[in-house]
C-alpha cells in the first residue's frame, strides 16, 4: 500500500509539474506599438515617441526608451495618435422608432435582438469600445460580444427603463391597458422587457430588483417629460421624492446608482437632491443647478445630437405637432446650457459624451454611422478638443465606475492608456488634440481599432 500511495503521489507530482510548465509555454499573445505619440486620456500633453506593449487584454508596458518584445507582434504607428477607446455614455441598443407604433405592433423580441447585435459592430468601428445602454434589454447583447461571438463594444446595460404612468417610457397607445390598474397583468413584451410601468415606492422597488437580477449594472429612472412619447407635457415633474429616494436606496444595496432622465431645473433638482449619481440631457440646466451638482459630484451626458442632428424643417416633418413643438424649446434652451457647462467650474470634469440616437430598426445603420457627428457638434458649441476628448475616455469611465463591485468589467481600469488598463485602443492618423474633427471621420482616420487586446481594424497592412 505504502508503495503504490507513493508512486501516486510522485505521479501527481510529474502531472502538476508538466502542467506548470505546460502553462509557462502558453504565453499570452503580445502586440507593440512602436513610434506612436500616446494620449493617455488624462494629461493633455501626449507621450512623445512612446511605445505600448500590450499583453493578453491588458497593456503590460509603456515606455519612451524602446521595449524589447520579440514574440510581439509589431505595427507602427508612424507618428500618429495612440489613445483610448471611446465611450459613448448614452445609447439604446435595443429601442427603434416609432416607439408607441412600430415597437409595440411591429417587431418580436428576436428581430430586436438581431438588429441591436448587427449595429454593434458598427458602434465598434466608429471607435466606442464601450457603451453605457439608458434603457432596453441590451445584457442578452452584452454576453454575445463579451464571449467573443460578435464584435462590438463593451455594454453597461440599464435594461428596462423604469417610468411612472403616463411617463416618458409608458409606450402604450391611448387604449393600450394598463398593466396594473387593469386588473390583468401586462399584454404586451414591451411591459414585461423594454419598460416597467412602476407607480410607488413599492413597484420601484421591484421593478429596480428585476433590472438587477437581469444582470443591470445601473438603474435608469424617468423624472421628467420627453420630446416623442406622446402622454407627459415637457414640464411634467415624474417621480415624487420618496419614488426617487426607494430607487437610489435599492440600487445603493447592490453598490450601484441611479441615473435619471430629466430635462427641466426642477427635475434636476429632484434627482439629485435624493441621490441620484448622474443626470441625462439636462438642457434647461441653470447655473444655480450646476454648481449644486459640481458640489455633489452629479456626472451628466447632454445628448446633444438628437437635437443638433436635424434641421428645424426636419424635425418639423419627422415629430408630431406637440413632439415638435418640445423638440424646439429643447434646441432653443441647448445653447444657455452649453453656456452654462462651460462658465461653471468644475463641470466639465462631470461631463461625458453621449448621443442617444434612435431611428427606425431598418435605418439605424445609417444613423450609426453618424455616432461621431457628436464631435462636430462639441467643436461647434467650442468646447476645446482635449475637454471633448476627456468627456469621451477618461471621463466615461469614471462613470461607469460608479457601477462598483457591479461594473463587469475588473481585470483594469478602462478609458485610459496606462500600465494595467484595459487594452482599448485607438491608432489615430493625426492629433486629435489639435483637430477633434479627425474623430468625426472614424472610417477615414482610425487606422487601427482594438478592444480587449484584440484587433479589429487595422488598416496600416
């Protein structure tokens, strides 16, 4: 017995042994980029004559001295702009016009499904290796790109939009029942999936959990009126304080936050005197409203294309008389925020790109296309290229970060090029810091495309 135990254990020994080196063969696959000048997402002077090694998903080096890396595999970048993927802090995935018609009537689930994968990889190719998706059922989309099936960024899904009756997320048409007070449940896949009608602190409560079990790794709630749904005047104030204060206390037990949709003074105001961590669009935001959020650190994303993207002709054919007529006062209040933003101290630090763009399922394509029209806008309004490039990298990802123990992404920091991020990286053909409008144009001078240590554009061979 003593024998054959010993000649178990020396086996097992000679097993582990041949493993461990086994493992030690199994490198992880490098790749060096030399001759590059780096934007690190953070600092406004780039890294001159800098090389980048990445290993694995994660950048292992960076070095002005030369890195020696001979099982690497080598580009170069000849001068250009080496800098973080971008991040696009509001999109919907998985939301296409019309949204009380054609969302309700005329697509499945599946067809959703299918078009939010396709535009993925778009989204990925105009530079955004992470989103942060404000509503819709996007984790399903998340865990196709994150196992290496589809290209597309990284998602930090809200799911279900939660709304109070008759608020801007309540898709239904004028005789669609209510899910609740009709004593029958919901009757349709946009109550049970795209959008919790919730009324009360209790149904919050709920509706923050389900989001949760989905796999959310933050909550986005409605507190104000919208420019398309049809059922809340723009000044409606939604959510009373306690509704408010149950949502960011039940995401707070999961170590994540609360971002609110709201457009009027007061609806801001709401929100983040009841703890809400980040605030979407804002456009009649005072400046008594933004210093209050620069004390409370309040992050934000304006969302400016939705309201730049047309002209006023444009908006006049595509919205309803009463859509229209908030679409104007929304693009005629854009202009003091932007002042606003601008004059406050501190706020720019707060300040994240984000270009909620929806379109119909069929067209959406095309609008992804113009994702990086959002730059043309920033470099309008005269906000300086490095500030747009903050609000694009590094300030996106202090964002996410909020998510805490939630954000599903761990292994580094993301939005910035440093030893241990995340390698998402951009080769830019130019310097973006001189001329922001290069990032418009991301089929013409993005050259190289890597998320996660993988290359998916390279157009340097």
């Amino acid at each position: 017995m003593k024998h054959i135990f010993k000649s178990t254990l020396l086996a097992g020994v000679v097993t582990l042994a041949a493993g461990m080196s086994f493992a030690q063969d199994e490198a992880l696959p490098q790749t060096l980029f030399t001759n590059v000048h780096v934007f690190d997402g953070v600092n406004e002077a780039r890294i001159e004559n800098a090389s980048v090694l990445v290993e694995g998903n994660l950048i292992k080096e960076i070095s002005t001295d030369g890195i020696e890396a001979p099982n690497a595999t080598m580009i170069d970048g000849g001068g250009r702009t080496l800098m973080p993927g971008m991040h696009d802090q509001h999109v919907h995935l998985t939301v296409f016009n019309p949204l009380s018609d054609g969302l309700r009537q005329n697509i499945t689930p599946f067809h959703l499904g299918g078009v939010a994968t396709i535009r993925s990889e778009r989204i990925l190719m105009n530079g955004f290796t992470t989103v942060r998706d404000l509503g819709g059922p996007a984790k399903s989309i998340a865990r196709i790109i994150d196992t290496g099936m589809f290209p597309g960024p990284r998602i930090y899904s809200s799911e279900a939009f939660i709304t109070q009756t008759s608020g801007h997320a309540d898709f239904r048409k004028l005789n669609d029942r209510h899910p609740t007070l009709s004593g029958q449940g919901p009757s349709h896949w946009v109550d049970t999936d795209m959008s919790f009608i919730a009324d009360g602190p209790e149904q919050i409560r709920m509706a923050v959990r389900e989001n949760l079990r989905r796999g959310a790794t933050q909550i986005k709630i409605m507190v104000s009126g919208g420019v398309t749904s049809e059922f809340d005047p723009l000044h409606s104030l939604q959510y009373q304080d306690d509704e408010i204060q149950m949502a960011v206390k039940t995401a707070e037990q999961w170590g994540t936050y609360v971002t609110c949709h709201v457009f009027t003074e007061q609806a801001i105001r709401n929100c983040i005197d009841n703890g809400a961590k980040t605030v979407e669009h804002i456009p009649f935001l005072t400046a008594e409203v933004a210093e209050e959020m620069v004390d409370k650190q309040v992050m934000f994303a304006t969302a400016v294309a939705p309201v730049y993207s047309v002209s006023t002709e444009q908006a006049e054919a595509f919205y309803t008389p009463a859509s229209f007529a908030k679409w104007k006062s929304v693009r005629d209040a854009a202009a003091n925020m932007i002042e606003v933003i601008q004059t406050t101290p501190g706020m720019i630090d707060l300040y994240t790109l984000g270009t909620d763009l929806i379109n119909n399922w069929d067209q959406t394509l095309e609008q992804d296309k113009k994702m990086n029209d959002e730059f043309k806008y920033l470099h309008e309004a005269k906000f300086k290229p490095f500030d747009i490039l903050r609000m694009a990298t590094s300030n996106g990802a202090r964002m996410n970060r909020l998510t805490g123990l939630n954000n599903p992404y761990q292994d580094g920091p993301l939005g910035v090029v440093e030893e241990g991020a995340y390698a998402d990286l951009l080769l830019v053909d130019g310097n973006p810091l001189e001329d922001i409008l290069l990032l418009a144009e991301p089929d013409a001078n993005l050259m190289v495309i890597m998320k996660d240590g993988v290359i998916y554009k390279n157009t340097l061979d």
